[in-house]
C-alpha cells in the first residue's frame, strides 16, 4: 500500500512538472545597442528581470542586443513578421511606414519636456490614437514609450544654430519627416541608419548629422564631431513592441504581468532621461566638444524655414492627423504645456 502511495505522488509530480514546462513561454528581443546601453539597453535589462520574476520564470526574455539579428530599419518588419516576438523600434521607422503617426517629428512642435511627457503618458489621447494606429497598419502592439531625450545635430568646424549654416550641407536624417526640414531649410538630406552614422560623418559622406543623444556615446561621436547644437527640433522616442499575434497567444494573467512590467520600467526610464542627456553633455565637454544652445531669434528663423513640413503633414493624412492635431491643442491649454521651452526674449525685429 505504501509502495502504491509513494508511486502516485511521483506520477502526480512528474504530471505536474510536464505541465509546467508545456506552460513555459520565451520570448526573444531585439536590440540595437550594448545591453549595458544607459538609455535603453539598462531599460530592457529591467523589463526582462521584471518579467521574468513577476511570473516566476514561466515567462523567459532572451535579448539578442548589438544589433546581431537585426538592424534599426529591419525591427518593425521583424516583429510584424513574428520573426521575432519583441524589439525596440525607433518612432522614425514608425512612422517612415505610417507618415500618419508622423506628427512628433514635427519640427519645433514639441521642443520641451514637460509636452512630451505629458504626450507619452499611458492614457493620454494623443499616445492612444497613435498606439492604435500602429497596431491596425502594422500588426504590433506597443508595450512602452521610451525617451532618448531630443534630436540635436553632431558637426565638424562649425555650429548649425542658425539654418543657414546647414546651406549646401549633406546632413545625415533618420526619417522622412525629417528629410523634408532639412531640404526646406536648405540642406541636403541623406537617410541613413545609426549603425552606419560614425563611419558617414568620418569619411564625408555627410557634413553633419541630425541624432538623438544617446548616439554620442554608444556610436563614438566624439571622434568624428567636434560641436553639438542643441536644437532639440523634436522628440526621439523609441517603442518596445511585440507581435500581435504572440501577444494574442498569450493569457489574459500573462498579459496584465507583462503591461503592468512595462509601465514600472517606462516610468522609471522617463524620470532619469534628463539626468542621462546631462551626463552626455558633461562626457561631451570632457571630449573636448563645443555643445551650441539656440537663442529665441534663432529657434524662430528654423520655425519659419520648415513651416511647410507641418502643413504637407496635415494635407497627406488626413483624418488621423487632424484628431492628433486636436489632441495637441487640447495638450497645450493644460497647465503642464502651456508654456514654451524658455523665456528667454527675441531681441531681432
């Protein structure tokens, strides 16, 4: 009899250890940058211990980082595919997919943080049109918003704070929203992929370029830039996705555990970008690099070369773009975003 008793416990054992590993789920990350990356590699480090203890390592995230499996411009279409269930995707290759969703690169539109932040927060109109934008045109779910901080521009021998100084120039952009500011104020857009930024600007293959911070040191722009002007003309915000039907496969318990992941790790992210982008402005001064800020006679002079960027955007897409338009302006009565980025006077009349 007690033979029998020890011989169905280790039936009910072994039944319940075979149906635990038939509930293992893995899910595999792309990344283009060192896991170590301050801005985002940390960041999804975090989302993947997060992950993995909430669940009890029932859920498994393996991040392939450096970009081994795929580059910056292949992650969207890798998600999409199901060739890979996660990634962190750039807003850009968003958007040069869906020009609908374009509206954060608009130039100057949303040039301090306080706007962005309120833009990027769970539950705000503006994230929700354009997070069920995406997941209809591209079959991806976005699981968070996270920020690099602005775009500025990297030159050699000279500042670009007024558009002029960009006249003539090959000018490395990253969308085509931002192709289009460059022509309109004079310069000549090349489209490029961060993975091949540093090798552009050392061998001339541009004179400058338009990046997010977070390129400074992870692409070793230092060594082939010596000036940094703090335009800041929009966001740089990047998602962390995951394929739809993976996502649908999933349990509805699965489901909120992971979200509810997610939502720690954005918000811690948001809150230390302004302390990351001031440690690159200090390791760029320690590199020996000149960082240029904009006057208000200065930000209006790019303002009024690149109008035209706004108003192609809202003649091609329509709809979308005008409820996002309504979102914006209803942002900008809130107290959070009804002031601008300085109060700093025009002095040119």
């Amino acid at each position: 009899m007690t033979g029998r008793l020890i011989g169905l416990v280790v039936t009910a054992f072994l039944l319940q250890t075979l149906d635990a590993g038939a509930q293992q789920i893995k899910l595999r990350a792309t990344l283009q940058v060192p896991a170590a990356d301050a801005f985002f590699g940390v960041s999804l480090v975090h989302f993947k211990e997060e992950v993995e203890r909430q669940s009890g390592k029932t859920i498994s995230v393996e991040i392939f980082d450096k970009g081994q499996l795929y580059k910056d411009d292949q992650v969207v279409d890798a998600v999409a595919t199901g060739a890979i269930e996660l990634g962190i995707a750039g807003f850009n290759w968003v958007a040069n997919k869906f020009p609908a969703v374009a509206i954060l690169e608009q130039p100057f539109l949303f040039n301090f943080d306080a706007l962005v932040r309120a833009v990027a927060r769970p539950g705000s109109d503006m994230r929700g049109l354009i997070d069920e934008a995406v997941l209809a045109a591209a079959g991806v779910r976005i699981l968070w918003w996270q920020s690099l901080g602005n775009t500025v521009f990297f030159s050699k021998g000279s500042d670009v704070a007024e558009p002029q100084r960009m006249r003539d120039k090959k000018v490395r952009v990253f969308s085509k929203t931002l192709a289009k500011f460059t022509a309109l104020c004079g310069g000549a857009p090349t489209l490029l992929s961060v993975a091949k930024l540093h090798d552009a600007l050392k061998d001339g293959t541009v004179d400058m370029a338009m990046a997010g911070l977070a390129a400074l040191e992870a692409r070793q722009l230092w060594k082939v830039a010596d000036t940094i002007t703090r335009t800041e003309h929009a966001p740089v915000e990047y998602f962390l996705i995951v394929n739809e039907r993976t996502w649908q496969s999933l349990s509805s318990s699965h489901q909120a555990l992971i979200v509810d992941a997610a939502r720690k790790i954005e918000w811690k992210t948001r809150e230390r970008v302004s302390q990351i982008e001031a440690r690159a402005y200090a390791f760029a001064r320690e590199k020996g690099m000149k960082v240029q800020e904009l006057t208000a006679d200065q930000v209006a002079e790019w303002r009024a070369c690149s109008a035209d960027v706004l108003t192609d955007y809202m003649d091609k897409n329509a709809d979308l773009a005008h409820r996002l338009m309504a979102a914006y302006g209803k942002l900008r009565t809130d107290p959070c975003c009804t002031a601008g980025p300085s109060s700093a006077p025009f002095n040119r009349r």
